[in-house]
C-alpha cells in the first residue's frame, strides 16, 4: 500500500490565527506549551490504552522480527548465518538485489511523476476564479479510494491484449507481459491510483497561504510564475519532503497491486518482483515450494534498515536544510 | 462535520446489529469472533459455545479446489450424509493462490479443518514431517490403492501413507472439432504432423493455432511436462531427474525445449501478456482452434464452450515409437492429528476409499480419475478420449515436483519462467537448460 | 536570506492589489477536464461494459451499451452466487471498530501528552512517534506468531488489534497538535467548578472533533485497503474483507468477463457512492490532518 496516509508527518506551518494579520515568523522546531502537573492517576489511564496496544501489537513485534531474523526456524542461535545466505547464496541474493532495483524504478517513477502530478493538480485546484473546482477535487482524488484489488484487476482487463482496448489507442505489446514495460506499467497503475494524496496535502498547504501574500508580490512586478517560485515554492517545501518521505516508506512496503496483478512470483522472471514481493516469497513460498519464518524475518529486518536509512537521511539531511514558516 | 460524526455513529451501530445477527454460518470452517463494543481488551474471544451434540458432528475439509464447491454440495456431501447421517461435512476451499500461506497458517494457528486436501510429494510430506498429517496406516480402506498411487503421499522410509489417494488427472491437447472439420485438417500423431497442423491454420486465418496463456504456469505445467514427458521417457527420466544420472543440460531436454521454441510463433501475438483462464477464453470463444491443458478443463469446456471438442494426445518426436502421456497423480486427502473429530474424518476418509465414492466424484467432475485399484467407468466421451491413451503410452507425473523443489532456487519456479522466456523467443533453449540446472547444482545433492 | 523573508520584510506587502493571478481560466479546466477524464476513464469503462453482452464486450470496448448490447447475464451470474455481503460486513466491523478505537485512545493519549507535564513525557511522545516512520508490515512474522499463541488467527480481532496499533502512531501525534490549540482559559474554568480530569477531557473532546475527523479519515483508507493482513492473518472465508474477499470473488469470473465486470461494478460502487457522499467531509478531514 504506497503512501500510507498513517504515516503522515506534521507540517509545521500552521494556519492563519484568528486575527488575520499575517505576520510570518519562523518558528522553533520544538514548541513548549504550558502544561499541568498533575496525580498520576488520569495521566495512567489516559496513556495506557494507546501505549500498550502500540508496544504489543506493534513495537512488539518489530523487535521480535530483528530478533528472529538471528535464529533458524527451529529456534537455534544462527548468528549472521540468515543474512549470509540472503547476500551470498545467488538463490537469494540475486533475486534480493533485482527487487531492490526494481523497487528504485518503482520509487523513482513515484517521485517524478506521482508528486509533480499531485503538484500541478494541488495548484490548478486551488486557481482563482474558476468556477466547479470542488467537483474536480472529488473526481480527481476518486481512484484513490478504489481498492488495490479493484485497481488491479481493472487495468488488467484494461491492459489485456483480449480486449483490445490497448490496440485501440495505438499500442499493440502486451505491457504487463513484456520484461521491459512491465514494471513501469505497473509503477503507472500505482501513480495513477495515489496521486491523490500528495495533491491534497499540497492542496491543504496551498489554501493555507494568505491570498495577499502572493497579490502582493504581484504589485512589486513579479509574474505568476515568479511569485510560484518566490513565495509559494518555498512554503511547499517542507510538504514536499514529507510526501517524498512518506512515498519512500510506502514505494518500499508496496506489494498488493504486483501480488494482484502478477501474483507472487512477479513475471515475467522475476521483472517486476520487488522487496514486498520477494518478502512474501521468502517468508510463506510460492506455488510449489515451502517458505522459512526466519528468512522471511531477515528480508523484513535488511527492508526495515533501508527504510531506516532514508529516514535518517531525510531527516538529517533534508530537514535542517528546510525552513519552515509560520503565517 | 456533524454530518460525518453522525454517519460514524450510525454505521457503528450497523455493525453492531451486522456483528449480532450475522452469526456465522456453520462455525465449523472457522471461528469468527464478532467484535462488540465493549472495551476493547487483547483477551481472545471467548470460544463458541455451540459444543455439538454428542451424536451430531461436523466435519470440515480443506481443499484448493473452489471450482468444485458445488459439485461437493450437491452431491458428493449428499451422498455421504445419506449413509451417516450423524456427520454432517463442511467443504471450505481456499482459491489456489492463496491456498499454501492460509493451510500453513491455519495448520499452525491450530484452526484448519479436519480433513486436509493434499499436494502429493513434498508439499505434504513437509506437512506430515511437522506433524500436522495424521499417520494413515490403519485406515479401513488404504490398502486399496497401488504402490504407484500411493507414493506421492509416503513417508520418506516409505512405511506410512498420511494422505488417502482421490485424483489424477491426464494432460493432452484440447482440440475444437468443428474448427478441424471446416479447415479440413485431422489430429496429428507426431511432431512433423503437429507443425505442419498449424502451419496449415495459421495459413488459413481464421483461427490463431494455439490459445494459451504464457503470463503464468501453463508453458511449464502443460508444454514442457507434456512434449518433454516422450523426450525423457516418462518416470524413467522422471526419477533420472531426481537420481542425478540425467541433467537438465542432456539433449532430451534441450530438444524439448527447442520444441517449445518453435511453437512460438503459432501462439496469440499478445500471448505474454495472456493469462491462465484468458487463454481458455480464446479457446472457448473460437478464436483458437488448440488449447494445451488438462483433463481437468473438460467441465468448464462444457459449459462455456459452444462447439465440439475432443483432446488428442502429445504427438511424438517423429521416428519414436513409444509414446508417454502425463498422468499425474494430483489430490488426495489428509488427518488433521489437530482435528477434534477424528473418528468422524476417519469414518469420511474410509469412505473415500470405496468405489462407490469414486463414482460419485468422478462423475461428477469429469477429467479426474480414480486412484483406487478398483476400475472406474467413466462417462464422458472426452474423459474416455483421455482414459484411453493409458492403454498404448507409458505415464508419468509432472517432473520437478519432486525433491527438486525443496531447495533454494526452487526448480519449478525456475521452469516455470524458463519454459515462459524459451517460447517467447527470449531465451535460448541451451541458455535455459543451463540457468535450471545450474540452480539445482547449487543446493541439490541426488540421493542426498 | 530566503525570498519568502526578503518579500515579507518588503514595505509592498501591506499593499493590496485588485489584480488577480493570471490563470487562463480555460487552461486550467482543460488540464483538469484530463486528468479527471483519466482519473474515471477506466472506472467509467468498467461500468460501461458491465451491462453489455460477452460479445459486444470484445466486439467495441468503447461503445456505450445500447439496446441491441444491454444485457444483464453478468449481474446475473453474479448475484446468484456470492458471499460478497459477508466480505462487506467483516470490512465494515474491521474498519469502523479500528478507526473507533484509534480515534478515542489517540485522543486519551494525545490529551496527557499535550495537557501533563510529567517525567518522560517527551520521551513517551517520541517513542508513539517512532512507528510513523516504520511499517507494521515488517513485523508480520512475530505478528503472525503473536496471534497464534493468542488463538486470534482467522478472528476479525486480529486484523482490528493490528490496524489499530498501526494506527496510533500518527493518531496520538496529530491528536495532541489538536490538544495544545484548545484554550487553556475553558480547561482552568472547568477545573475551578470542580470537574474531574475526565470531565475536562470531556469538555475538550468536544472542541477537537475535526482532528478528531482527520484521524478517522487518515486511518479509515488504509485500512479498508489492505490486503496483506487479511491474507495473513484471517484468510478463512468467515472472516475475509471486501479486499481479500473482491480477489477471490473476482477470481471465480474470471473467464467469463460479463461476469467479471459486473462483479468488478458491484465491488466498487458501494464505495464510489459513500465517498461522493461525503467527499466533502471526507476530504476536509485530509485536508485538517494534512495541515497540522
């Protein structure tokens, strides 16, 4: 599932306040407001419910993921041994290194294609003067809503050289079943079906912004253009960082809209496999052949520290480097 | 926003009312806990509290084959209900793909059902290795089937059967008989006939000469299995396969693949991107005069097919003599040692084991065929088609599905990309032959 | 200096102009006219396609059903065989039941974490945080392993424990954003009458609803959309979604295409049609979430 939307980050700029004067400031990245001292008792029970299903139900289990991918499947210490296998042994090896690729691809048509898409439509959707914008913003975010299942099975019966709707409109190679268009065809789909999301966060960061702001800038001469670059670009920019974080993680966890359309061996050889795939693979098999809980728990744990690594760089690296602002 | 809060309000109270009366159909499948309101704890639900009655049990069975469901419903359950009342069978199938990962989870949540449908070879062996296939070697009735039907569901001493034989199936080439008439042209017995066929409707046209998917497992399952079965001489090089004395690499199975490389070009253009059931539907709306498959198929040809077809077998290599068909020993039924009804699976199992069963199943589900030593008769006169080539050709069971898939790369995934690539053009039969047995030198140890 | 401050230093800026942003108002209809013609096209296909006959499907894909075509076979056949209302009613309970609990318990906690200056507090926020940034779904073996020692496998408790826990993370920080914009004023009010703390969280739940709608909203897509836990975790035929169900329900037709895009049609209606219903709210719900 890309871009899951739990795992939205906040924006720091916040809305205009009451008073309407808009007054920008930047402002620390750590607020402090005034708390309350108080018993324990409905601190506790306030805290509990979240923390614990949390820490069971998800913290839990991760840890115990890192854990076992330690072990053999019958419980043993093994060491390194489990990732010795999935990084040398060429049965594991060359399929992990194929799915990391082909999740790059995945990736780099999300990021260059999903969020500048998502951009434009966020910008044309909250244009001046134009009347029925809101009935675009529901037709446009409606995909989104579909099913992966439904989505899937959609653009296969679309995409199926049977139908011939492809031949109709000038294209005649099967795309899902050809090892050089499978992928971004797939990748496509996917695109099409998530674009709605970061239109709408661009979209709420958008109408954030005083309209006098930019007709402002517009007096001191600067074009509509310019004023994109100068004033608004920047307030999009942490909204940009975030849905290209949020599209890592989720690029990275995808595995529904191949496992429907291609199902787990990902055809043809393997060309669109990625890591959700291969991790599906590892851990319960494919048709034929019996998977192991223990590779399956080092595949998610080597999936799990690239995620990390993005997330880091995001945030040490992306971050620091983008202001924030308060309007 | 009221609006929503309101509209949140009454679908919780929905599902309230859905999670109070949808109570679930016949609890024996699985258990479903309906949530209710109340504050959520991490507590297992309490168990059902429906104990059957003493005399009245219920009895489920695990299977992949959903096509089937209502043919078990309406009459295999039916007949076996009719002679023991007090056991009532529940027959819950997973869709294939699916069907691996959700066994093998509900066999370890201790929740599958009590009688488990099995893939014959290791896939079940594996399962009785880890204890969730009961030992079988006193059931009434197990005696009655033959080392050759027995085998794929043995222990590795070779003492202890865990799975009691139902099925096999038979593969060949599905043929539209009107489409032959009109073109003038009849069934080919060897390989140079077989080419010369298809030039022959390719020339003329109307129809794309093969109908089959190559997106998925049909190059492997049907092609390869069924042109390389007289290549390798059935068993015999089934089990040279296993025992190491023959490689992928030896002539009969680069001359199988060059084979499957020249059917290529008589296939739909599209065919990559062709699945399994689109590649029946081109067979089953006229647009393609051969479709390569499995005895299996006839019910759903029958259905959906609005011309007569028939099956030839697999032509042979011009100037062999012996022919060799696949014959696949395909589905029997397992114990779950979990199953609180044993002595009811038991009495299903051994009941299983009669011709009478056999008649029932393999009537109604045309192109399986009994395992059991007793024979069977069978009605349809394309399951008869199929029957009959027994008698002149030697049999065999898929090869890679046994031993060889147990390891890392596993061989029938590998062939089954392998067969899909060579057919396409995409690879070279030698290149192909060297990928598969490189991938077996890497892990498998014949007689290891 | 950034452009923004440089512009916001600039004595121009109190100034307002009557000159509007110079869209071509016809550019931006025809882009969005596309996009929206390919947002619904394939939808819209389906639908189209749905009520025509097997061979008028094949024949032209694009012709719209016209009395010759319209045919009803594929409803039919749909219809007559379906469990499809089961799959619907256990998506229903899963969904509405997670959002319900990630909703409440967010907002427990988001409240002692924005309104309590307690030892750890920070620390504790952090450690909610941390699952934003980390799928769930890389725990699915201990998962898996976890429900079977709790005898939840195939329970729709399974899938609402899992998607809850997922959904916390994002739930609790949003919801305590929400918290520190209540006014402190009303909370010292209610306590100087003698409310309990419960009372006053109360009191403010009442104030927070539209960060209480955006976390519905963010958690609601997900999970009504996820096939990988269902599959897992409660695959039996009791217990499937409408997305695990769909797969299969869809897999039963899918050589007879009429049946197939009737059944594609039944699958995505119910949900087109409660979202147009409430876009409105739904997308306003993003749209607050998307701004914290």
């Amino acid at each position: 599932m890309e871009n899951r939307l739990t795992e939205a980050e906040p924006v720091v700029t916040e809305k205009l306040p009451p008073g309407g004067g808009s007054t920008v400031r930047q402002i620390p990245r750590s607020g402090s407001p005034a708390r309350r001292r108080r018993r324990w008792g409905p601190i506790l029970v306030f805290l509990m419910p979240a923390t614990i299903i949390y820490s069971v139900f998800m913290v839990y289990p991760l840890l115990d993921s890192l854990r076992r991918s330690f072990f053999n499947d019958d419980g043993n210490y093994a060491g390194l041994d489990n990732y010795d296998t999935l990084f040398t042994n060429p049965a594991f090896s060359d399929r992990f290194w194929d799915a990391l690729g082909h999740n790059f691809q995945f990736f780099a048509f999300h990021i260059l294609l999903q969020n500048p898409v998502g951009l434009l439509l966020a910008v044309l959707l909250t244009a001046q003067s134009v009347r029925g914008l809101n009935i675009y913003r529901t037709m446009v975010f409606l995909p989104t809503t579909l099913s992966v299942v439904i989505v899937g099975f959609i653009w296969r019966l679309i995409l199926s050289p049977l139908w011939g709707v492809t031949e109709t409109v000038g294209i005649d190679t099967p795309l899902l079943g050809e090892p050089l268009t499978v992928l971004p065809t797939l990748s496509l789909i996917s695109v099409w079906q998530w674009v709605g999301i970061p239109m709408i966060f661009f979209y709420a960061v958008l109408i954030a912004i005083p309209k006098d702001l930019i007709e402002a800038s517009q007096v001191d001469g600067a074009g509509s253009w310019q004023a994109f670059w100068n004033i608004t670009f920047p307030l999009l920019l942490p909204m940009l960082g975030i849905i290209s974080i949020l599209t890592f993680i989720g690029n990275f966890n995808a595995f529904d809209l191949i496992y429907q359309v291609k199902g787990v061996v990902a055809g043809p050889d393997f060309a669109s496999d990625i890591l959700g795939t291969f991790f599906y693979r590892a851990f319960f098999g494919a048709s034929g052949t019996t998977g192991s809980a223990a590779m399956g728990a080092t595949v998610a744990s080597v999936i799990f520290l690239i995620i990390l690594v993005g997330v880091l760089l995001y945030m040490f690296v992306w971050q620091p480097r983008v202001s924030t602002y308060e309007l | 926003m009221r609006k929503l809060m309101k509209w949140t309000v009454l679908a919780m109270a929905f599902s309230l009312i859905a999670a109070a009366c949808g109570g679930d159909d016949d609890g024996a499948a699985a258990t479903t806990a309906a949530p209710t309101t109340a504050a959520p704890t991490t507590e297992a639900p309490p168990p059902p509290t429906t104990e059957p009655e003493p005399e009245e049990v219920t009895i489920s069975i695990e299977s992949w084959r959903s096509d089937d469901q209502a043919i078990w419903d309406d009459q295999i359950i039916p007949a076996f209900e009719a002679e023991y009342p007090h056991i009532n069978v529940v027959f819950a199938p997973t869709p294939p793909l699916d069907y691996p990962a959700a066994l093998q989870t509900r066999l370890e949540g201790g929740i599958a059902g009590d009688l488990i449908t099995c893939f014959p070879f290791d896939r079940s062996r594996e399962l009785y290795e880890d204890g969730h296939l009961a030992p079988l070697n006193d059931l009434d009735g197990i005696a009655g089937f033959g080392p050759s039907a027995q085998n794929a569901w043995l222990s590795a001493d070779g003492s202890t059967p865990y799975c009691l034989p139902v099925a096999s199936i038979i593969q060949g080439f599905f043929y539209n008989v009107d489409a032959f008439d009109e073109l003038g042209v009849s069934v080919p017995e060897t390989e140079g006939e077989f080419f010369d066929l298809l030039q022959t409707i390719l020339d003329d046209g109307a129809y794309t000469p093969i109908g089959i998917g190559l997106s998925e497992w049909e190059a492997e399952h049907i092609l390869f299995q069924n042109i390389g079965a007289n290549y390798w001489k059935g068993e015999e090089g089934r089990l040279a396969l296993i025992g190491g004395e023959d490689k992928v690499t030896d002539q009969e199975y680069l001359d199988t693949f060059a084979t499957m490389a020249r059917l290529g070009p008589y296939m739909h253009p599209g065919a990559s991107g062709i699945g399994y059931q689109d590649g029946k539907i081109l067979f089953e709306t006229g647009q393609a005069a051969i479709y390569p498959g499995g005895s299996w198929e006839i019910s759903g040809f029958d259905e959906n097919a609005d011309f007569e077809f028939s099956a030839f077998r697999t032509p042979r290599p011009d100037g062999q003599d012996s022919c060799y068909i696949v014959d696949h020993i395909d589905l029997a039924i397992g114990l779950n040692p979990a199953s609180s009804n044993a002595e009811a699976a038991r009495t299903f199992l051994s009941w299983a084991a009669t011709p009478g069963f056999a008649g029932i199943y393999t009537g109604a589900l045309s192109g399986f065929f009994s395992l059991q030593d007793t024979p069977v008769e069978y009605n349809h006169p394309v399951a008869q088609e199929f029957v009959s080539w027994r008698q002149d050709c030697g049999s065999a069971n898929r090869t890679g599905y046994e031993a060889l898939d147990s390891g890392e790369p596993a061989f029938p995934i590998e062939l089954r990309e392998v067969s899909n690539a060579i057919i396409l053009g995409n690879m070279t039969p030698q290149d192909g032959a060297r990928r598969l047995q490189d991938g077996l030198d890497s892990w498998y140890t014949p007689g290891g | 200096m950034s452009p923004v401050q440089q512009f916001l230093a600039s004595p121009n800026r109190i100034r307002h102009s009557k000159r509007r942003v110079h869209w071509g108002r016809w550019g931006v209809h025809a882009v969005l006219l596309f996009y929206t013609f390919l947002a619904l096209g394939p939808t819209l296909l389906v639908i189209a396609n749905s009520v025509k006959s097997r061979k008028a499907i094949f024949a032209d894909a694009f012709s719209l059903p016209s009395a010759e075509t319209f045919d009803l076979a594929g409803y039919e056949t749909v219809l007559s065989s379906s469990s499809f209302d089961v799959y619907f009613r256990n998506s229903f309970i899963v969904t509405v039941t997670s959002v319900l609990l990630v909703v409440f318990f967010s907002a427990m906690a988001g409240f002692a974490l924005a309104e309590y200056d307690f030892k750890g507090n920070t620390l504790l926020a952090l450690y909610l945080a941390i699952g934003i940034m980390i799928p769930i779904r890389l725990g699915t073996v201990s998962i898996l392993k976890l429900m079977v020692s709790l005898h939840l496998i195939n329970t729709l408790w399974a899938l609402i424990l899992v998607y809850t826990a997922m959904g916390l993370p994002l739930g609790v920080f949003l919801m305590s954003q929400f918290m520190r914009q209540v006014p402190r004023e009303m909370k010292s009010a209610a306590r100087v009458d003698g409310a309990t703390e419960y009372r006053v969280f109360a009191l403010v739940l009442r104030l927070v609803r539209p960060g209480m709608a955006a976390v519905a909203v963010f958690t609601m897509l997900p999970v009504w959309n996820d096939l990988w836990f269902p599959l897992i975790l409660a695959p039996s035929e009791a217990t499937k979604t409408v997305t695990l169900g769909a797969s299969a329900f869809l897999g039963q037709f899918e050589r007879n295409w009429g049946a197939l895009l009737a059944a594609l049609t039944l699958a995505m209606v119910p949900i087109l049609l409660l979202y147009i219903i409430f876009s409105r709210q739904f997308l306003r719900g993003l749209t607050e979430g998307a701004i914290k």
